[in-house]
C-alpha cells in the first residue's frame, strides 16, 4: 500500500487525492478498468456502493462535513472512479472569501475552485498523513474485507 491507499481490495481502491491538498478528499477507482457503470460485473457494483457508503462513513466520521460531493467525470482517466469531497466550513470560508455565493451553494462551483486553489487552504502534509492513517484505522476497526462482502453485519 502507498501512503495515500486508505483500503482496497480486488474490484476497488480508496485513497486520498495525491493531486488535491485536502484532508478527506478521496477516490473510489474501480481496479478493472471499466470506462461504464454498466460495464461493471455484478459483485462489483454491489462492492462499488458499499465502498461509496465507506467513503461517506469515513468523512462523516473523521472529517465532519457539511457536505459530502460525490463526482463522476471521466475525462483525464476514462475508467470508473469517483471523486468524493467533504465541504468543510472552512472550504467554504475560503470558497466565500474570493467568490460571491449564497446559499444554496453551487458544490459544481466550489470544486472547481477548489481544484484551481487547493494549495492556498494550507493543509499540511502531516494532516493529510493524519487523515489517512485515521480512516485505515476505522478500516480495520470495522474489519471491512468481510463487511464489504456481506458475511458480517
């Protein structure tokens, strides 16, 4: 595993972003190269939306968003993976202090200033590293290889 793995197994892999500095920004990536959910064999679309609720458990539990943007583009990498984003009040800050915005706010909007401007939330390496080793943790606490396939509640 990399420091950014979080959890995988055959069908799938969770990381936090290497390309965007925020605590709890995450991919779910599909590892059989599927370009179409339809594509997906069965098992792997059961395992693909509890790795999404995993995703979610995690954020809610870790990082305690406000939101939580679940994203599926496909353009710069064709194969099935989503972008999982906590919006934080203090991305939202940030977000709010350079763009003029109200409520209900447009989480499109955000993530792509988000991408634009990363780097000026200042996270650290040492939380990014805090977040991951946080959510392998909570990983092995719920012993997830057995949980995600359904043997154990």
């Amino acid at each position: 595993m990399n420091s950014h793995t979080i959890w995988k197994s055959e069908n799938f892999k969770l990381s936090q972003s290497y390309d965007y500095r925020l605590p709890g920004y995450v991919f779910v990536e599909c590892n059989s190269g599927a370009r179409n959910l339809n594509d997906l064999q069965s098992i792997e679309s059961q395992e693909l939306v509890s790795v999404l609720k995993l995703a979610e458990r995690l954020l809610h539990s870790l990082i305690r968003p406000e939101r939580i943007y679940v994203l599926k583009f496909g353009e710069s990498d064709e194969r099935v993976h989503f972008h999982i984003v906590p919006r934080t009040a203090k991305l939202l800050a940030s977000y709010l202090n350079t763009c003029r915005a109200t409520p209900p706010y447009n989480g499109a909007l955000i993530t792509a200033w988000l991408w634009a401007n990363a780097e000026s939330l200042d996270h650290s390496d040492e939380e990014i590293h805090e977040f991951v080793s946080s959510a392998r943790q909570m990983c092995e606490e719920l012993a997830l290889d057995t949980c995600l396939q359904g043997k154990k509640n």
